[in-house]
C-alpha cells in the first residue's frame, strides 16, 4: 500500500484488524510566519499526543520534499552495493555509521530486526573529510546529504522556535539554546531499508516499540509501516503516509525539557506489506551534548549520556533489555 490521499480507518495486519490513527497537520509556512492559531496547534499536538503531520507543500518547504527524493535515490544506490562496501566503516559511533540487518531486537518476540542503516551525523557532515562510505562519497551525494541534513535542521529548529514562542519562553530559557548549531550534539540523518518480511514465517521483523532518543524526530516515508501507540490508546495503530507531508514526534530530550508536560511517542514499525522494500528517512535533532535535565528516572543527566545509555539498550539482546529499566526503551511514557 503506497501514499494515498484517502485515509481508511483500520488495515488489516498479522491476522486481524488494526486501527489508522489519524494526526493533526501543521503548516510549515505559518510557522516561519509565526502565526498565532498554528504555534497554539502545534503546542496542543505535542502536549496532548506527541505527534503531527508537518506539511511542506508551500514554497518554504518545497525543497526539502525535493531533497527527500535525491536522498531516496542515494540511498537505493548504496543499500544495492555489496555488503562489505556498506560495511566498510562498520558502526563508527552510535550515531555514524551502517547497521545491517539483525543488529537490533524485532519487533515480535524472539525475532531481529528487518532493516539495515546508514546514519550521517550533522557534525560529522561539516568536517573537511566526512567518515563514510567511499559510494556515497563522492562531491555529489556529500552535497545531497548536507542538504537533507541542513533543510531537515532548519525545518525542526523552526519547530522548536515555534513552541518556545507558544510556551512563552525566552532568553536562555528557548528550547533552541540548547541545540545550537556551533556545540557538539548527536543530531543525525538515518536512512533506512527494511527488507520483505513476514510476521508469521520470518525472523527478521521490523523495528521494535521505543520512543526517540531526539528533542524532535522528522520522518520522511512513502509506504506505510509506522504504527504509533497514542496515550491512552489499548494498542498499537498505523500513521498513513501523506502527500506532501513529513510526520514530526516529540521525542525524550523535548519531553524532560519541556518539564515532561510534552508526550513523547510510542512508536514502532511492521511489515504492512510483506513482499515490500521500505525506505524511510529519519532526521533526529537533538539537545546538545552537555545539556543537562532530570529524566524519566528523576535523575540529572546530560543529554549525551541520555544518548549513550538509550542506545546501548536498543542494541542489547533481548534478554537484557528485558532487565533494563522500563523508563530508557519507552522514555518514561507508559503503556495503558
């Protein structure tokens, strides 16, 4: 099932009927604008849901539904490239480098996960001589990648400044002084291929239920596959992919800054369809390394140490992430 315009309100999936949550959409262009009915929207769906539709179609945001595509056509050429090219560098640090597929816990029980990763970072991108794969490394694609990157970082900067502003905050107090452009963060371009898979016969599957480690999370998808489970909600539902639209959550960073009055969202992915490839690009803003806040836990942490121990839990056997603490896989948020 590609991207659509008519929305139903249950798919079927794994043998039963799952619900399609619908989701509020934000217009880019009022943001920039700073429009007072859109900011108050905005802080409406991240305080009560934690997820919405940010939608790029005017010509502010254009380009970067242009950009979407060059990445798309990158990444085809590098996820068709023999293993040992895409693994050249390996998983240079959490958040650059190339995950194959099975790194990861699945999403059903004793299973791995069915994709495969490239991340680039935003600091890494604007050294002399970025770290990564010699196929995508030519002046070309390092431009395609800075530009996904830079536009995906002035979409959700500009979401940030938007919620400060309907918050009413100012000064040093403005969620965009802790992600500045000039301080080292693990902000990072993801892009992922999940393999064909089957629930029922298959052993790699999907993307296991988490929030994100990020302040904000930008997810460009044409298929479907992410499901989201809503606060309050009994269970897991599919977001349906939109034309012209990107799909923003909240993630932990902007949920503890925010006094955890913001919901970070419950997410996972699954074979819709299983004969499909999907492709999903996923740009992660997050706070400042040294930023400091008191997580899930109660704890006074850094943002970077936030980052660290977060993901040396995803990639965990499933065994221990069943012995770790609940608050770092699903950031405090709770399952009804």
């Amino acid at each position: 099932m590609g991207i659509t315009t008519e929305v139903p309100k249950t798919v079927q999936w794994n043998g039963k009927q799952v619900p399609v949550y619908p989701m509020q959409t934000v217009d880019f262009s009022q943001l920039l604008s700073q429009e007072p009915a859109e900011i108050e929207k905005l802080v409406r769906c991240c305080q009560t849901e934690g997820f919405f539709y940010i939608d790029l179609q005017g010509i502010d945001g254009r380009r970067m539904l242009d950009d979407q595509q060059e990445t798309l056509a990158l990444m085809h050429r590098f996820f068709e490239s023999p293993l040992e090219v895409k693994n050249e560098y390996g998983l240079v640090s959490p958040h650059l480098g190339y995950e194959p597929v099975g790194s990861r816990t699945g999403v059903l029980e004793n299973t791995k996960d069915g994709y495969e990763m490239i991340k680039v970072s935003r600091d890494e991108i604007q050294r002399d001589a970025p770290h990564i794969p010699r196929n995508i490394k030519n002046s070309g694609d390092i431009k395609v990648l800075e530009n996904a990157i830079a536009g995906s970082n002035i979409i959700t900067k500009t979401i940030l400044s938007a919620l400060s502003t309907g918050l009413g905050l100012t000064g040093a107090a403005r969620f965009e002084n802790m992600h500045r452009n000039h301080r080292p963060s693990t902000s990072t371009l993801a892009m992922m291929h999940y393999i064909p898979s089957d629930p029922v016969t298959d052993k790699n599957i999907g993307h296991q239920k988490h929030t994100d480690i990020s302040s904000l999370t930008l997810l460009f998808s044409e298929q479907w596959g992410l499901q989201i489970r809503p606060p309050g909600a009994k269970e897991f539902g599919f977001i349906a992919p939109k034309v012209g639209s990107a799909i923003v959550n909240v993630g932990d960073s902007l949920r503890f800054a925010s006094g955890h009055t913001m919901q970070s969202c419950i997410h996972r992915v699954v074979p819709l369809n299983p004969t499909e490839h999907r492709y999903s690009i996923a740009y992660f803003l997050r706070a400042e390394d040294e930023t400091m806040f008191t997580d899930s836990a109660g704890r006074y942490v850094t943002a970077g140490q936030w980052h660290d121990e977060k993901f040396y839990t995803f990639t965990a056997p499933e065994l221990e992430q069943a012995q770790a603490p609940s608050y770092l896989l699903l950031g405090g948020m709770k399952e009804e």
